[in-house]
C-alpha cells in the first residue's frame, strides 16, 4: 500500500513561516558576524594609528637631532676654518 504525504495550507503556512524564521535567523548571524569583524577592523586601525603617531613623533625627534647635528657640525667647521 502506498501512502500519499498531503498537507494543508495551514501546513504550509507554518513551514513557510518556519523557513523565513530560519532565513531571518541566518541573516542575524551573518550580520552579527559581519558587525564583530568590522568592530576588529576598527581596533586595529586604531592600533594602527598609535603606531603611526609613535613613528611621525620619533621622525621628528630624528630630524631634529639631524638638524641639530648639522648646525653642530657647521659651527665646528666653520671654527677651524677660520682660525686655520
């Protein structure tokens, strides 16, 4: 004997709505997923910031010594040329 499956259309208004539950549940997630890895991108940006400032800061305190150096150097030259 073969049986046949038949639902009614409350049947299928349920497994309808069960389905968009399920889509609506896989769209939460990746959205939360997506909102966590923005979230880690902007922290590292930061991080990423601090460094930078850090580097500018120190290539100004280079500079400085260079130029310092320079001036240095100048004066010395400049000493001993002239009562050379």
């Amino acid at each position: 004997m073969a049986y046949t499956l038949r639902t009614s259309e409350e049947d299928e208004k349920i497994l309808k709505k069960l389905r968009e539950a399920t889509d609506e549940q896989v769209t939460t997630k990746a959205i939360i997923k997506g909102a966590t890895m923005l979230a880690n991108l902007i922290d590292e940006h930061k991080k990423t910031l601090k460094k930078l400032e850090k580097v500018e800061s120190d290539f100004a305190k280079l500079k400085e010594l260079s130029h310092n150096y320079l001036m240095a150097k100048n004066q010395f030259e400049s000493y001993f040329n002239n009562g050379a």
